[in-house]
C-alpha cells in the first residue's frame, strides 16, 4: 500500500508539474512577444517621425527659398534705386518728392514705395509725405545696405512693411539714404500651402526668436512678442529641446522639433534666410502631417501582433503537446484508463489549432500564406514527433516561410522609402566580380533539392574595380534571379550573364542578362510586370505569389541607378530580362588581384559584444561561441565602453555594436572609443550589427567611426566574413 501511495504522490506531481510548465512557459513567451511588439512600435514611430520630420523640413526650406528671392529682387531694386539717385544728384529737398516719384515710374514700381532720407534724419516718400525717422541710430550705421521690417506708423494703416535701405554718397546733397519700402502682404503667397489644408502657422524672427513678422491663418496660435519665451511653456516631445531650437536660431541651421501645445501635437521646423539673421519658423499639427503614415503604422502593429500571437499560441501548444505526450508514456504504465483522457486532450488541441487556422485565414493573402505555411508543418511535427528526418525537414519548411514572410515585409518598407523620396543611391568602391560571385553563390543555395542547372557567363572585365551601390545592385539580381528559381521546374536551366561595354569619360556600362526555361508569362502580362502588386494568375504559378512588389522594387533601384531594364518572355518557354546599368569606373582601384573570400578560422578570437534585446544576444552567442571565439557581453554602449577602457590594449580583436540601445546608443558608443586616447582605439575593428538597414543607416554607422554594418537578421555566412574581412586587417595590417 505504501509503494501505490508513493506512486500516486509522484503521478499527483507530475500532473501539476505538466499543468504548471506550459503555463508559465505561456507567459514568458505572452511576455516576450508583447515586449517584441512594443519595441517594434517604438521603432516604426521612431522612424515614421524621422521621415515625417525630414520631409517637413524640406517643404519648409522651399518656403525660405522663395523669400530669400524675393528680399534679393527688391535689393536689387534699391541699388539701381540708389544709381538713380545718384545720376539725378539732388542737392536739397524741395523737389525730392518730384525724385522720387520719377525713380518709382522708371523702377515700374506697384508693390512699394521709394523714400529718401537726409542728414537731418528726415524722411521723404513718393507718396509725398515727409517727417522725422523715429529710428535716428539706423541711418547712422556704416552699413552700405540694411533690410529691416517696420510698421512705418505715420501710415496708420496696420500693415508691416520690409524696408530695403542704401547708403548714398551724393558730393554737395543733404540726401544720405535712399529706401524701397514692400507691403509684408507680398509673402502672402509663399505662406499660403495647400498641402497643409491651412492649418500651418509662419512666423518670421530674430535669432533671439522676436517675432518680425505672423503669417495669420485660420484660429488661434501663438502671438507673444518672443516666440521662444512663449514656447518655455510647453513641452518638447521628439527631435530636441527648446535649447536646441535656440541654438539652431542663434548658429541659423534647419531643425525641426515635435511639441505639445496645450492637447495637440505640433511640428516645428526652423530654417535660416539667406543674407539676412532671420529665420523662419513654421509649425503644422502632427496630425495633419501624419496621418497616412499614422494609418500604416497601426496597421503593421495590428499585423505584427496578430503574426506574434499566433506564433505564441503555436509554440506554447506544440510545448505543451511534447510535454504531455512524453508524461503519457508515464501515465500509460502506470493506469491504462489516462489513454481516453489524453485523446480527449488532443482532440480539444486540435480543435483549438483548427478553429485558429479559420480565423487566420480570412486575412490578406499575401500574409496568410507563409503563416499557413508555418502553422502546416508544425501540425505535421506534431504528428510526427518520433521522426526526426521528418521534424527537420518541417523546421526547414517553417524557415522558408518566415523567411518569406520576413521578404514581404521587407517589399512593403522599401516601396515605401522609394515613394517618399527617401531612397538613395551611393557611389562607394566595389568590385563587380565579387558583388556577381556573391549573388550567383546566394541562388545556388537556392538550388539545393532542385534539379535546376545554374550557368554562369561572366566575361573578363576591364574595369572591374566601380564606384556604384552595392546594396541595391545585389539586391536587384537576387530578385530577379530568386523570380528565376521560384518560376523554373525541376530539369530547366538558368543563364546568368555578365559583361561590360568599353569605358568612356571615366564611365563604363554593365551588360547583365538573366534567362531561364521555366514557366514564362503571357506577352499581354508584360506591359504591366513592373507595376507594384502586378502578378499574373494563370493558374500555374507558385503559392507564395508575395506582394507583387519585388519587380516594381527592382525597375525602381534601375532607374535611380540611371540604368535599364527589358524583359521578354513567353508562356511554357521561360523569360529574359536584360539590364544595362552605367557604372563610374573607380579611379582609385587597387591592384587587380584575386580576395581571398574563404571565411577565416576564428578560434580564439576575442569580441566585445554589445546588444540590449535578451533574445539577440542569446542568437548572436551562440553563433559566436560554437565557431569558438571568446565573448565578453555588454548589454548597452556605455558598458561597451567601459569594458573597453578597462582592459588593456589588445585584449579585443573586433567589437560588434548594436545601434539602438538605453543609456548610450552605438554610435555615440563608437565615437567614445575612438576619441579614447590608447593605441588600438583607433584601429580596433567596430561592427554594426543593427536592424537599421537602411542605405542612410549605413552611412551613420560608418560616419560615426564603425568599419562595417551588418544588418539584421544576420545570417552566420554574413556575419563570419566581415569579421574574417576586419580581424584579419587589423591583425595583419601589412596584407
């Protein structure tokens, strides 16, 4: 009896045990993908705000672009005023207004008055009034030409006036000044913007933010004397503080700020006048500036939490099924009758899984295909948990599809960026044979299982060594190439071909032509292949059909290239696309030899890493630590920083730095390293390996001092060869 009691004791433990386990490893990974979403959020914003930011200030400067040609015509008008003056040589007063009114007929005149002004400090206008210059100081100033904005009170017509004044030196005359006087209300237009549906307000101030002048607009805003003393009241969200803004004021550079004013959200961008020390402030509700960007942030968090559920509820079922099936072996041998329970068990599991697949299925299709993909093999896992070939083979299966997925979202952010305008195209050193050799290599992993032959044609080239974008470059033939695999039946056969036409004026154009034998498109399909979400649907064609965008992306990065793209096909008898891209031959070039791009034996290597999100660094560990390099880890660039300082030199041979983290960011982390006065801060290899992908994010990285940037996912190939690359340099600094 006491051995059955004993027995029942552990059965009752392992039963709370198998109930507790799942549900605490739920929460964990509840936690995880809440605390994935939340940084994802953060990060969108972030970047929405940049975007939103930038381009706000560009339509700003286009404001203070137009001013700035106005102020320059009427000084111009003044001078040949002046010249006027000066031939006429008036040597007193009394026919001054007759002078006056005879300059502003030959100046054709209709927006201004002219005025003249004596030593005595007395003004005289073509309108024919006279009087004192209530500002004596200003006519006695050196100055050969002032601009200044006044209300000219004698007029007691409310308007503010912008006052263009020159210096005279006429031999013998009392006349020492003469004036063009402009009606503010000649900026009018240049304020006036449609695309902020009049809700921008304008002002125009002095470097210690005085208001010169207010652009009236529809309601209420802020009309203190000093707009800076005003804004002290009101809080700064993003972009800086109100002591930056000050700073850009008194140093006239371009900024832009998002503040609170009392329950709405502002933008502010400030921007200098050419020629003068004013600037021009111009502030838009955030609402009005963002809200389609606003619209597709919360619809890829909608996206991305639905997808983080979703994976949760998969990996906390397929745990909480391998936990119960390896206690039933248990609960078999002990009481015959928990067989009916645990089938009650799994049926309600899979009806659960079943109900989860209806609702995910009445998503886009776009998205609900690798997710169907991903929840399909891991049902099949499931089934098949004694199989390890077949549990593999799903895995390999469910990385394919997030790897799709990962691609499609990829597609969505870069046809964004190229809408905007924010793309760009950079002119760094590259050789073409290794920028070919990479992608022919990154398809032929592509090939594998598949009876598909890959046919490299690259002829010798001239001038291999360019100046062009790499980034965009690789990526438009991974596209077309991958379109290539995906479109090609088993026993077809794909041509890869390269060549380059004869250099001139220090430019040559690369040939590229990719063709395959698969399936082809239908010739009334072609005039539209390279519109975005264009897919042809012949009933033919692979499940993952993705967003159609990948083509749309490529014809867009051709023709920011400069270059062209053709494509001929035909159905059941493969496609050809064919590029012509002009590339800037590198005056620089090194001596043509052959790298040695095998990856380096990293055993015993030394890195110092830092990275902030816990589940990054477990993956970045691991990945380092099974190639056998030593590991010291930080979680924040202040740390990176210090564990720098305090060893001695020489005890890293590389540092891999995340960009965005707390306390200090990777870049400043960077900069901190270098600036450190000790013999390797200089040339100790720094790696960005960051989620900022981006062309700009880049240029930041290796603006701030890092030798290389890696973007997130990183793949183990990837990572191991810019370290071979840098640690090899830097410990053989000869080669």
């Amino acid at each position: 009896m006491a051995n059955v009691a004993n027995e029942q004791e552990s059965l009752s433990r392992h039963r709370k045990l198998r109930t507790i386990l799942p549900l605490v490893l739920m929460t964990l990974l509840a936690f995880v993908a809440s605390t994935g979403t939340l940084i994802f959020y953060h990060y969108l914003d972030d970047t929405l705000f940049s975007e939103r930011n930038e381009h706000f200030i560009e339509i700003s400067d286009k404001i203070t672009q137009v001013i700035a040609t106005e102020i320059r015509h009427y000084r111009t008008i003044a001078n040949v005023a002046g010249n006027l003056m000066d031939d006429a040589a008036p040597q007193n007063t009394e026919n001054i207004t007759e002078t006056l009114q005879q300059i502003q007929l030959s100046l054709d005149l209709e927006e201004g008055s002219i005025f003249a002004f004596d030593c005595n400090s007395r003004f005289y206008a073509s309108d024919g009034s006279s009087g004192d210059w209530h500002d004596a100081a200003l006519l006695s100033s050196t100055a050969q030409t002032q601009t200044l904005i006044s209300p000219l009170d004698y007029r007691m017509d409310g308007a503010i006036y912008m006052l263009f004044l020159k210096k005279l030196n006429i031999p013998g005359s009392s006349i020492t000044h003469i004036a063009v006087a402009v009606d503010m209300a000649f900026l009018q237009t240049s304020f006036d913007l449609d695309i902020f549906h009049g809700h921008s307000h304008i002002y125009l101030v002095t470097q210690q933010g005085d208001q010169l002048y207010h652009h009236r607009c529809p309601g209420g805003f802020i009309d203190e004397d000093n707009l800076l003393s005003a804004m002290e009241h009101y809080q700064f969200i993003r972009g800086g503080t109100l002591d930056d803004l000050r700073q850009a004021l008194t140093t006239l550079h371009s900024a832009g700020y998002e503040f609170q004013y009392g329950t709405e959200d502002y933008f502010v961008a400030a921007h200098p006048i050419a020629e003068t020390d004013w600037a021009l402030l111009n502030f838009v509700p955030t609402e009005v500036l963002g809200a389609q960007s606003a619209r597709f942030m919360n619809t890829a968090v909608v996206y991305v939490s639905v997808i983080a559920i979703a994976a949760v509820l998969l990996i906390g079922l397929l745990t909480f099924i391998g936990l119960k099936r390896r206690g039933d072996r248990l609960l078999i041998a002990q009481h015959q009758k928990t067989n009916l329970l645990l089938q009650e068990a799994a049926d309600a599991a899979n009806a659960a899984n079943a109900a989860k697949s209806n609702f995910l299925s009445h998503m886009s299709h776009d998205i609900r295909t690798p997710i169907n993909g991903i929840m399909g093999m891991t049902d099949i896992a499931l089934k098949n948990l004694d199989d390890r070939r077949k549990i593999t083979d799903c895995l390999k299966k469910i990385e394919g599809s997030s790897g799709h997925l990962l691609s499609l979202v990829n597609d969505v952010l870069d046809m964004s960026r190229i809408e905007s305008g924010k793309t760009r195209i950079s002119h760094e050193p590259m050789d073409i044979r290794q920028t070919l050799e990479n992608c022919a290599s990154i398809v032929s992993g592509q090939l594998q299982g598949r009876d598909i032959a890959l046919v490299l044609e690259f002829a010798a080239f001239a001038h291999p060594h360019i100046l062009g974008d790499e980034l965009h470059l690789r990526q438009v033939l991974i596209n077309i190439l991958g379109n290539a695999v995906k479109f090609t039946p088993d026993g077809g056969k794909i041509w890869f071909r390269a060549s380059q036409h004869s250099a001139q004026q220090a430019q040559t154009v690369l040939h590229l032509e990719i063709e395959d034998t698969g399936i082809g498109m239908n010739p009334s399909f072609l005039p539209r292949i390279f519109e975005p979400f264009a897919q042809e649907d012949n009933g033919t064609r692979s499940n993952y059909k993705g967003t159609g965008l990948g083509l749309a992306i490529t014809k867009q990065f051709v023709d920011l290239m400069g270059g062209t793209i053709q494509v001929e096909s035909e159905l059941q008898h493969g496609t050809r696309f064919i590029l012509e891209l002009p590339m800037a031959i590198n005056p620089n070039a090194p001596e043509d030899e052959q790298e040695d791009a095998h990856i380096a034996n990293l055993s015993g290597t030394r890195l110092l890493l830092a990275e902030d999100n816990e589940l990054n660094m477990e993956i970045a560990l691991y990945l380092l630590e099974s190639a056998g390099i030593e590991v010291t880890a930080v979680t924040n660039g202040e740390q990176a920083v210090a564990a720098f300082t305090a060893s001695p030199p020489g005890s890293f041979d590389g540092i891999l730095m995340d960009v965005m983290m707390p306390v200090m960011d990777g870049l400043a982390a960077t900069r901190a390293i270098r600036a450190l006065e000790r013999e390797d801060a200089a040339s100790i290899p720094i790696i960005a390996m960051t989620a900022n992908a981006y062309e700009e994010d880049r240029r930041q990285c290796i603006a701030a001092g890092m030798d290389a940037h890696a973007a997130k996912p990183v793949s183990e190939t990837a990572i191991f060869q810019v370290l071979s690359q840098y640690i090899k340099k830097h410990n053989n600094p000869q080669t």
